[in-house]
C-alpha cells in the first residue's frame, strides 16, 4: 500500500501543471499587470505604479456604467430564466411520450455557439425588416434605444439559458422523495401547498447551484453583446467584459485593462463565496 | 524579465519564420505585403507585383491577407509590430492609425511628400511632427446619394446646405407615404464619429486645434444639434438609425425607401445593378454643409508603410513607392474601381473612360477632411462614439454630450 | 393542455433556427423586406457562396480540429487526475475538487491578457495550438469536475479487486475503470466538445487570419469591409449549428447526465 500513497500526485501532475500554466499563472501575471502602466502604443517601457490603475478604476465612470449593466443584465436575465425554467422543468418532469425528442430540442438553444445566437438575434431584432417586429406589429428599435437595447440582450439570453436551469432543476425534482407527493396528496394539499410546502424548500439547493451558474455565467456576458451590439447605443450595453476587452485588445492599454479585468474576477469571487456561504447554511 | 522575453520571443519567431515561410530562393529576399481584403479579382494586384519583381531582380513579394473587419486589423497590426516582428514588410494601415503607429516608432519614415502629388487629407493623415510615414494609397469620403427621379419629379434641387437638406426631406417625405428623409450610419462605432465629424467640420468646427481640444464650442453645438434635430425633431431621419451601420442605411435606400443617404462611394457600384429598384433613379453630391461652412466629407481610406523592424527596408520603401505611385494607383483604380490618392488621376483619360463615376469624386476628395490626427486617436473615438451615440439616442443634450466629451478627451491627451 | 404548453416550448427553443433556415434559402432580393415572410423559391446560392467565396472549409475544420484535440487532452488529462481522486485516497481531495471548481469559474476576459502576453512569447499566436492550449481553463476543470462524479458512482471494490490481480494502478485505471466509466467518459467528451466548439472570447483574441479562426469568431467577423451579407451570415450560421444540433439530438441523455452531474455535486 506504501507505492498506492505516494503514487496519486504524479496522476494529477499533468493537469495540475498545465492548470498552473494556463491559469493560475496569468491571474498572479493580471495582478502584476493591473499596477503598471503599460500600453502597447507607448514607446515608453512598461513602468510600476502601484495602486494608480484602481484609483483611476473608482473615478472612471464609465466603469462603474459597465458594473451598472452588468449588474442589471444578470438580475433580470437570471432572474427570468429561473421562473421560467422552474415552469418547464415542472410541465416536463412527468414522463411522456416524445420526452427525449423534446429534451434534444430544448438542448439546442443552449449547444448554438453564442455568436452564432447573436446573429440570427441581431437579423431578428433588425427594426425594419427583422421579424420580431413584423410579427408583433410593433415599431421596437431593439438594439438602438438605450431604453431597449440591454433588454434585448436580456431576451437573448433568457432564450439561450433557460433550458439549461431546466435541466438542472428537473434533475432536481426527480431526487425529491415519491412518499412526499404521496402523503400530501392524502392529507388533500392543494397543489400551491405542494409546491410551497415540499417542492420549493426540497428543490432549494439545487435553485441555488443554478443560480450560482447562471449568475456567473452571466456577469462575465461577452459574446452575445459583442455580436448584438458592440456595447452601444451611448455605451447602454456595454458591460464589464466589453469595456475590459476594448480597453486591452482596442485601446491597447495593458495596464488600465488588466485592472479592469482584475474588478471582473474580484466580482466573480465575490459572487462565487456568497453563494457557497449560502448553500452551506441551506445544507445544513 | 523583459529581455529574457524578448529572447523567447525572438526564439519563437525565429522558429516560426523557419516553419511558415516556404523555403527563399538562394540569394533571393522575399518582401511579405499585409492588406485588408480587395474587392474583385486579386489578380489585377498580381500582375502590378509581378511587374515590379520584374524590375527588381533577386526580390519577390508575398501577399498576405487579412480580415476586412478594420478594429481587427488594428489589433493584428499594433500586437506584431509592437513584438518588433519581422514576419512582414510592408502593410496596408487605415488613415487613422499612422499618428499612433509612427510615434510608437513602428513605421519607418518615408522622408517628405512630393508637394502636390497627394490629396490634401490623406497628405495631412500621414505626418507626424513633420515627415511623411506612410504613402496614401486609396482615399474615401462621405457623399450625399439623392433619388434624382423624386426631386425632378417635385422640381426641387439637391440641397447645399443642412437646412436645405431639412426643408426638401420633409417635402417630399411629406407626399411620398412611408419615405424616409434621409438615412445614415448612427450606430455606436467608427461610422458613427466619421458622419458626426461631417456637421461639426461643415460648420467650422473641430475636435483639436493644435493639441488643444475645442470640441465643446459653439459650431459644434449648433452642429451636433443640427444632426440630432433630424431624428428627434424634423424626423427626416428614422430613429433606427442608432442601429445603421453601412449597410443597413444602403439597403434602405436602395429599396426606395428613402430619399437622401449618406454613404462612401461603395454604394454607387450597388445602385447601378439593374434589378436594383432605384437603378437609374440614383445622382450624387457633395455632402451639405452650414450656411457659413464648406462641405466636410470625412476622409478614409488605406496607406502602405514599412514595418521599421522589417529587414529589408530598401526594397520595401521601393514597393511602397511603386504601388502608390502613378501608373500602380491608375491601374489599380481602372480594375477595382477604388479611388486613387492622386489628384492628377482624376484628368486621366483612361480612367475616365472606364470608370467615369470615379471621376467626378475629385472635387468630394479635395475638401475631404482627416478625423483628428493624434496618436491616441483609438481612445478619443471611443469617447466620441459613446457621446455622439448619447446625443444622437436623445440620452444627452447635445451640449452635455459635448462638455462630457470635451472633458474626457483632455483627460486621455493629458494623463499622455 | 400540457400538451399545448409542451408545443409552446418546443417552438419558443426552435423558432430563431427556423427563421434562420428561412433566410438562408431566400434569393438575395428578397432578404431586404418583410413579408413575405417564406422565400418565392428556395435558393442555395447563399450556400454555394460561402463555400466558394470564402474560406469556410477551412474555418469549419479549424473549429473540429480545436474542439476534437481539446476533448482528447481534457479527457486524458481529466481521467488522471479524476482516477486519483476518486480511487487513489488523495489526501486534501475537497480542497483540490474546491480548486478545480473555482478555477472553473474564472472570467475568461480576467486571464486573456496575460495569456495573450504569453502566447506571444511563445511564438504560438494565431496557431490552433495557442486555442487547445488555453482552453485547458475551461476543459481540464470541467472534465475533472464530471469524471471524478462518474468514477465516485463505481464501487471501490473493483480498483481493489483488480490491483490484487496483480494490475499495476494504471493498468486498473485502462483495463477496469475506464470501461466502467465509458458512459460518464462519452458525457463529459460531449460537454468539453461543445464548449470548445462555442467558444469565442479566446479565440477572438488570439487568432488574427483564417489560419486558425474557428466558426463562431468567423461568423461573427463575417468578411466586408462595408457590405455585410445576411443570407451568406445565415447560411454560416446553418452550417455552424448543425454539428451540435447532431450532437444534441444523438445524446441528449449523455449530454443532460453530464450537465447534471456536474451540478448535483456542488
């Protein structure tokens, strides 16, 4: 038994050093990045400035726009697709005929590479000639007001994810014990009690893991915007990746940029931490 | 750190340049050509490049291409010179980058200008602190297409000025149902600052005025104002326009849908096919301008440098100069029906004779007028993006949208 | 009346990809106005196009060389590290599996930059190398995450059983579990596939020619410096769709198994 002891560490060295390469050292790089300032469009060398970069960060208001967007495009879209999804996964858990034709459906709006989504969204969205409007008879600038045009997004991604948070929660239905059901269904629950009473607080962990998902998921939104709208009309949609990805790969600025793109991962951490404080007291 | 880097990078490239590149003629240099997609038949380019291989013996040139998308390019571009790489010697570059590039030190300086040879605005875009570092190649600019059949029809003429442009939309939109006044690029990016550029300059205005900013002033107000009052007020301009980029505006134009469009002389080619519906239907002209201004087209189009890490800087500064030279740019223009950077070209019988729309862009390419030249032009036109976008979508009063600007530019040209 | 709410699902999923099938086989004259909404006649020219105006062909085999060398080296790398977690009594394995999970949440704009930095001193940018390699962020973690669930699901016993049989670990690991697993195996090489095939951020970033674009950026880049060609973009789009619309249609239960696991045990 003494080589099996010794032994799992060179099993997980491969992947922990390519782990290592790809992210743990570009996150130590980002941070060290984050306190220069570097542009790639300045002759002049790279130079440390401390915190400089992250007093900028707090006076620049169009960051804290982006953090705005961002938050409001993971409140509304999350919050969406859970209700929705939470009503699909209820209308699907009970078997039927055609399940799995049904489920190879709803996969499809998560499997499309979210570029190609935005796309065949943007052609929709078109005011003119897309066929949203057509069909609605209505007159909606979709992606040029800044009153609709990070609702759109939300639309798109509501689309996209919903069946997603289905999936996760029928399989969450289905761990909830037959007896329950049974039980209520004698003492004659309605079924608002049913669901309030057993469903929910049983379902309740996995809500939260799907939520933990779709709200990362969401607060790093970058493909959908990018295609959608570029992060215009007066920057109403441009969120933290976008401006982060404009500031790197557009202004150049390597320095202000990695700052930026250390906010996003301080935020994702953040969301990340709560949500697992969350779940432990719920397990508990 | 920094050195050992270089080293690595050095070594990368070197293996890379070893594996990529298909194996030189003995004695031979091989010249790399990056530019953008051309429209048509590539092989017009060839033959010119053939041509000048034929005159210089011992050196052959390579084309690579790009994608068209031009922030892409940019990003290609700042990414390898920046890494000093030698894998290509002479580049394609927008008019809006030499300023940035030539202070990083990226291009190698092409000495001065022939006076005269060049359009006044691409002659302008491409100096910095006083020396030429690129050779304008092709130019663009703004123009104003009008259904000549509808302002025939209500026996009025093209208008000259802005307000004029107001009074005949509203006209005949009035008695045409379901005619849009005018149409034009108002999403937020590149396009967007380009027409915007196009009311201040006609006004008078400017963004910088020798490295100061000027935007928040009177004529831009009045101008800016002018652009957003066609939306919100005179409602000659849908507001889906906060969405147009080229193409979406030609596409209405092009079904009829609109009187006036505001778009580069690509369109033209597009308006002449005959299941076109305004086939026939389609005239030009100069872009209005404000009662007391000149008509301020906004400048575009591509220039050649050399990479100054390129190790080959004689018989590259020779390509550049063959292709923008005077027989390249005729025979490039008479093949694709892209517009040369000579003015003199434009008395060109040849030319003329076979793509005379080309010709009547001379006057258009004259006035044209270069986007502010600075070499943090990129971050500038973010800023004036998302306040013209603001202006235009009604978030912000012109005025503000201006102060917002004003104030954010001198924060990036300061912090310099 | 839950048969009228299933119906509404199905077409709320399915109407976007059928009004892009409908916009691809539109004559190009007909894509500027609405009505009608369906084509006089189907067309394939937009079809015919990209594949001979443009460099689809390639970018399409780009995507399935990418998304195909990321699933082997997620998969072989993921089965290692999962096999020691799950049979091999790794002292300190929730604090690893807590690892894997948050190295999984990373944002992906949070790295690129000093990625790209070191992509480029490595001489990789604009290969499909630079894209495998990075996608490790998202593969390698997922892949571990999901095989350590399905190995967990085997009984010990067996691992045991077969290194009393005079099996080296490895050996077990290729002769005993990984056919047990092949399943749980077929689940994740779907899941790991899937997003590498969608990816976009990284390899907008890294790739600058079609010698290494991958679909989703092309499309996204679809080429015209001022034209933009909606029945082309559509019909890109169509083809795009199709490999994962395949994948998703033979595999739902694997790919569903797979997308549970991976959240039953957080």
């Amino acid at each position: 038994m003494r080589t099996e002891r010794e032994q799992p560490w060179r099993y997980l060295a491969p992947a922990a050093l390519l782990l290592g390469i790809v992210t743990v050292y570009p996150l130590a790089h980002v941070v060290w990045l984050s306190l220069e300032r570097r542009s790639l469009l300045d002759p002049a060398p790279p130079s440390f400035t401390g915190l400089d970069n992250y007093a900028r960060l707090a006076a620049d208001e169009r960051f804290w726009n982006a953090l705005g967007n961002t938050a409001y495009f993971v409140a509304v879209s999350v919050s969406l697709e859970l209700v929705l999804g939470l009503a699909f996964a209820l209308a699907l858990q009970r078997p039927f005929r055609g399940r799995a034709a049904l489920y190879g459906i709803i996969l499809l709006p998560w499997a499309v590479p979210t570029a190609v989504s935005a796309r065949m969204w943007e052609w929709m969205f078109e005011p003119d000639i897309g066929v949203l409007n057509y069909v609605l008879g209505a007159q909606v600038n979709w992606l040029g007001s800044p009153a609709w045009a990070l609702n759109a997004a939300v639309l798109m991604d509501v689309w996209k994810s919903t069946p997603f948070v289905a999936l996760l929660l029928i399989a969450g239905l289905q761990s909830i014990p037959q007896d329950l059901y049974r039980a209520a269904a004698v003492d004659g629950a309605s079924r608002w009690t049913v669901l309030r009473r057993i469903t929910l607080p049983l379902l309740a962990p996995m809500i939260l893991v799907a939520l933990l998902f779709r709200t990362i998921d969401a607060f790093r939104v970058f493909d959908a915007i990018y295609v959608l709208t570029g992060g215009g009309p007066a920057d109403s949609t441009e969120t933290l990746s976008i401006y982060t990805y404009k500031m790197l790969f557009q202004s150049l600025e390597f320095g202000y940029g990695s700052a930026l793109a250390v906010s996003v991962f301080a935020c994702v951490a953040l969301i990340a931490g709560a949500y697992v404080f969350l779940l432990r007291r719920i397990l508990q | 750190m920094l050195s050992r880097r270089r080293f690595i990078a050095t070594l990368g490239a070197a293996a890379l340049a070893g594996c990529g590149r298909p194996a030189r003629e003995r004695g031979a240099t091989t010249l790399v050509f990056k530019h953008g997609k051309l429209f048509g038949d590539p092989r017009a380019l060839r033959a010119l490049i053939d041509e000048f291989e034929r005159a210089h013996p011992g050196v052959a040139v390579r084309e690579e291409t790009l994608p068209a998308s031009s922030d892409e390019q940019h990003q290609f571009y700042a990414i390898n010179l920046q890494a000093r790489s030698e894998a290509f010697d002479v580049l394609a570059v927008d008019i809006i980058w030499v300023a940035g590039f030539a202070r990083a030190g990226w291009l190698r300086e092409l000495g001065a200008l022939e006076p005269g040879a060049f359009f006044d605005g691409p002659a302008e875009a491409v100096t910095w602190e006083g020396k030429a570092y690129a050779l304008p190649w092709f130019v663009d600019a703004g123009l104003l297409y009008y259904r000549k059949d509808l302002l025939e029809k209500y026996g009025l003429a093209p208008p000259e000025t802005w307000h004029d442009l107001v009074g005949v939309a509203r006209e005949v939109a009035g008695r045409v149902p379901g005619m849009h006044g005018f149409v034009w690029q108002g999403k937020q990016y590149e396009g967007l600052v380009c027409n915007a550029l196009e009311y201040l300059h006609s006004n008078g205005g400017a963004v910088l005025a020798d490295g100061r900013v000027v935007l928040d002033s009177p004529q831009n107000r009045e101008a800016l104002a002018l652009m957003t009052d066609l939306v919100h007020r005179y409602r000659v301009t849908p507001a889906s326009v906060t969405t147009a980029t080229e193409e979406p505006s030609r596409h209405l134009f092009g079904q009829g849908r609109a009187l006036f469009l505001r778009n580069w002389p690509y369109a033209w080619r597009a308006f002449q096919d005959p299941s076109s519906r305004v086939h026939g239907k389609v005239g030009i002209a100069e872009l209005p301008r404000f009662p007391d201004g000149r008509s301020a087209p906004t400048l575009g189009g591509w220039q050649l440098a050399v990479n100054a890490a390129s190790l080959h800087q004689e018989e590259s500064k020779a390509l550049v100069k063959f292709l923008t030279g005077e027989k390249a740019q005729r025979r490039l223009a008479v093949a694709y029906g892209f517009q040369p950077a000579r003015p003199a070209l434009y008395r060109d019988a040849e030319l003329l004779a076979t793509q005379p729309f080309v010709g009547r862009l001379a006057r258009v390419f004259a006035a044209a007028r270069p986007r502010p030249v600075t070499p943090q032009y990129v971050r500038v036109s973010q800023v004036l993006q998302s306040d013209f976008s603001a202006a235009i979508s009604g978030l912000r009063t012109p005025q503000a949208a201006l102060a917002h600007a004003q104030r954010r530019i001198e924060a990036i040209l300061g912090a310099d | 009346m839950r048969v009228l709410a299933l119906a509404l699902l199905a077409a709320y999923c399915l109407a976007p990809f059928l009004w892009q099938v409908v916009t691809s086989l539109k004559p190009a004259a007909e894509l500027v106005s609405l009505p009608p909404l369906l084509p006089s006649r189907p067309s394939a020219e937009h079809y015919v196009a990209i594949f001979a105006g443009h460099p689809l062909a390639r970018i399409v085999a780009n995507s399935a060389i990418v998304a195909a060398c990321t699933t082997a080296l997620a998969l072989a790398l993921g089965a290692l590290a999962a096999y020691a977690l799950s049979m091999l009594r790794v002292r300190g394995r929730a604090a690893v599996l807590g690892v894997v999970l948050a190295i999984s949440m990373f944002p992906p704009i949070a790295t690129v930059s000093p990625l790209f930095l070191l992509l480029s001193a490595l001489g990789l940018r604009d290969t499909l190398a630079a894209l495998v390699l990075t996608y490790c962020t998202f593969s390698l973690p997922l892949a571990v995450w999901l095989l350590a669930s399905f190995f967990d699901a085997l009984p010990r016993e067996l691992y045991v059983a077969a290194r009393v049989d005079g099996c080296s670990a490895l050996g077990a690991l290729w002769r005993v579990v990984l056919p047990l697993a092949a399943p749980g195996m077929l689940a994740a090489a779907l899941l790991v596939f899937i997003f590498a095939w969608n990816e976009f951020l990284f390899a907008l970033a890294f790739t600058a020619t079609e010698a290494s674009r991958t679909l989703p950026v092309g499309i996204a880049l679809f080429p015209g410096l001022h034209e933009v060609p909606y029945g082309e973009i559509a019909a890109a789009s169509v083809v795009a769709t199709l490999p994962v619309v395949a994948l998703a249609f033979a595999f739902q239960r694997r790919i569903v198994e797979g997308l549970t696991a991976g959240a039953v045990k957080g």
